[in-house]
C-alpha cells in the first residue's frame, strides 16, 4: 500500500523531491522477497503432497524471481502507463503461479504478493480480472487434482473468497489513490507550465514598461536636446554674416545645450536623478530651461521640497511643452512656464503665443501621448488647450503631500 500512496511524487517533480516514488518503490523489492521466501517455507513445511512434487512447485516458483526483476519492476515502476506491457507482465506471472499453484496449496501465500501488483499494473477491470483468476483456478484445479476431503476444500474455498472481496475493496483503493495522483501529477504539471509563462510575460511586460520609460526618459531630454540643437545651428547659419554677436550667443547656448544632453545621457545610464534637478530645486531648475529657450517662468504659492517623483515629471512635461512650441509654434514666439505651488497639488503649464491648432483632432506623434502617460503614473492629469490662431497651453497638475502648517 505503501508504494501506491507514494505514487503522488511518481513525477519526480513533486514537493518531496526527485524520485521519491523511485524510493517508494524499493520497499516492493524486500516485500516481494519476504512473501516469496515464506512461500517457499510453507511449501517445504508442508504434509503432502510429496517431497518431488513440492520440489517442481518451488522450482516453478523460482521462475517468478527474474520474471520480477526483469520485467515487473519497470512495468510497476512506470505505474502501468504501458497498458499492453502491464498485462503482458501479469500475464506472465499469473501463469508462472498457477501450475505450482495448483500442485500445492501453500503456494497460495503468494498472491500477497501478486495481487496488489495487479491493481499497480492494471486498470480495475483488468486487474480483478486476474485476481479472479489467481484466486479461484488454483483452488479448483488443486481440488480436482487431489480430491481433498470436504472440509479442507470448504476452508480453502471460503478463503478464495475472502481473499477475492479484500482484494476489491483494497484493489479499488489503491486505483482511486494512483488516478488521483495522475491527476495531481498534471495539474502540477500545468501549475508549473503556467508559473513559467506567468514568469514570461512578466518579464516581457517589465522589458516593455521599461522600454517605454527610457523612450519617454529619451524623446524629453537627449531627442529635444538634438532638435535644439539643430535648431540653434541653423540660425546660427543665418546670423554669421548679418549677427555676429547673436550667433555667438546661439553658440554659447549651443555649447550648454550639448553640456546638458550629455549630462541627461549620464544621469538616463545611471538611473539618477535628472541632470537639472541634481542638487537644485524645482524653480531653479525650470529657471535654467526657460533661460536655454528664451522662456519666462513664473512661480507662484510657498515653494517647498517636494518628493522627486512630481518634481521629475513636471521637469519633463516643461520640456515637453517647450520643445513643442520651438517645434509647432516658430522660433519667434515667446513662451511663457508657470509653476504654482498649492496645499495639496503642483501645477506646471507652458504657454506660447504661436499659431495653436485643433486640440480636438487626432494627433500622430509620442510627446503628448507620452505627457499624459508620465503624468497618470503619479496620479497626475495632463491638459492641452489650443486652437488654431490662439497659441497653445499645456497644464500639467500633480497631487503632492499636503504643506504641513507651522505652529505661530
């Protein structure tokens, strides 16, 4: 019974480890040694019939001892799953036993043996089958051979019976606990393919989030600096002969423009904290950006340090809203950058002047949708106001810890 409870792990994958049902098993080994030597004992022992027949039943019985070896124990091991190898190896040892089976009486020790080996092998209909078989062929084929007196074949044949109505009840017993364990077996198996798939797409969605990241990281700092930057040269082209001293300051502006981007690029490779808010505060900050795009930046309400989380992303969406009015809206027009500090909630807007456009159609592009995006992931809302010939207002609102009030 033993082997079939420890059936559970017949995987090798279970919770107690690799091969325990391989462990399991060998207890089968030592039983089936220990009820073939008792057999043979009780043949020895036994009062007739005589001493040459009770020798050619346990030389018969001895072929049972390789049959086991070779053929059993891989067929028991496999838990029956070859159906035609199963019933081949029952097959076999049932006609190994019933000759000796039927010559001596003793020989019946043996289906202690036998009989849970058939519920192993085979299914239930197969496997009562042969206990069938195992129990009452060698009675009656004992009883014709040797005419035994009434009461000896009444106590052997009531103790086929017996034999056969245990056998059922364990037999079915042992089935339901080996099908359950199959069972158990594939949704363990299921379990473990899902995990490993659950595991997959967790990893591809932490790639593709950080994709994103670094794409919307990217298109705010290193993509705006090079479009400035192009920017700047091309009106530097402009002013070399007619501007000396403007394109000198678009050089300079220029210069500190590439500063910066490789700064962002080592900040970005670094996972730090944005270049412009390393050891400054938010107004200083917009204060240097709005000064690289000849920007205005008002900052209204009690400034205070705020966790980096808002103030990185109202950095990024002023770099938004800035690279979208030098792109859409024309170098000439002026921007203006609001930041208002409130109890509970920061509010960053860009505003320009520029030609505007139908806020209300749909847009191809990253910058807004990618504004949006960064926003929502602190709890924030983006807002685009504009129509054609009214400039442009991006208004970026961002809930922040409540400011705590000071004692007078």
């Amino acid at each position: 019974m033993s082997a079939a409870v420890g059936s559970c792990d017949a995987s090798g994958t279970g919770p107690a480890g690799p091969n325990v049902w391989e462990r399991t098993f060998r207890l089968w080994d030592p039983y089936f040694a220990v009820v073939w030597v008792v057999t043979v004992v009780f043949v020895l022992g036994a009062a007739d019939p005589g001493r040459p027949v009770r020798l050619a039943a346990i030389g018969l019985l001895a072929l049972l001892v390789p049959w086991y070896v070779l053929v059993g124990r891989p067929v028991l091991m496999a838990e029956g799953q070859d159906e035609r190898r199963s019933l081949g190896y029952v097959a076999g040892a049932v006609l190994l036993f019933l000759p000796p089976g039927i010559m001596v009486g003793e020989t019946r020790v043996l289906t202690f043996a036998l009989i849970p080996q058939c519920f192993m092998a085979l299914r239930m209909r197969w496997a009562m089958t042969a206990v069938l078989v195992i129990n009452v062929v060698p009675v009656a084929g004992w009883s014709l051979l040797w005419r035994p007196a009434p009461r000896i074949l009444f106590a052997n044949s009531v103790s086929a019976v017996v034999s056969i109505v245990f056998s059922a009840a364990i037999g079915s017993w042992i089935i339901r606990v080996i099908e359950q364990s199959r069972e158990r077996a594939e949704l363990i198996a299921e379990l473990d393919a899902s995990r490993h798939e659950l595991s997959r797409l967790s990893a591809a969605h932490g790639a593709l989030a950080e994709r994103e990241r670094m794409a919307r990281e990217i298109h705010d700092t290193l993509a705006q600096g090079f479009t400035s930057l192009l920017m700047l040269t091309q009106a530097v082209e402009a002013e070399l002969d007619r501007d000396p001293a403007q394109a000198r300051r678009h050089l300079a502006l220029m210069d500190e423009t590439a500063r910066q981007n490789l700064a962002e690029a080592r900040a970005l490779v670094a996972g730090g904290t944005p270049a412009d808010l390393d050891g400054a505060s938010l107004p200083d900050a917009l204060g240097r950006l709005a000064a690289r795009h000849d920007a205005t930046l008002k900052v209204t309400g009690p400034v205070r340090a705020l966790p980096a989380g808002p103030e990185v992303v109202a950095l990024r969406s002023c770099q938004e809203g800035l690279a979208n009015a030098r792109k859409h809206a024309g170098s000439s027009t002026s921007v203006a950058i609001g930041l208002a500090y409130a109890d509970d909630t920061l509010t960053v807007s860009v505003r320009d002047d520029g030609c505007g456009f139908d806020a209300g159609a749909v847009h191809d592009g990253y910058g807004l949708a990618g504004l949006r995006a960064r926003a929502a992931e602190v709890g924030g809302t983006a807002q685009v106001s504009s129509a054609p010939g009214d400039g442009t207002t991006v208004t970026v609102r961002l809930p922040v810890p409540a400011a705590r009030s000071e004692a007078p």
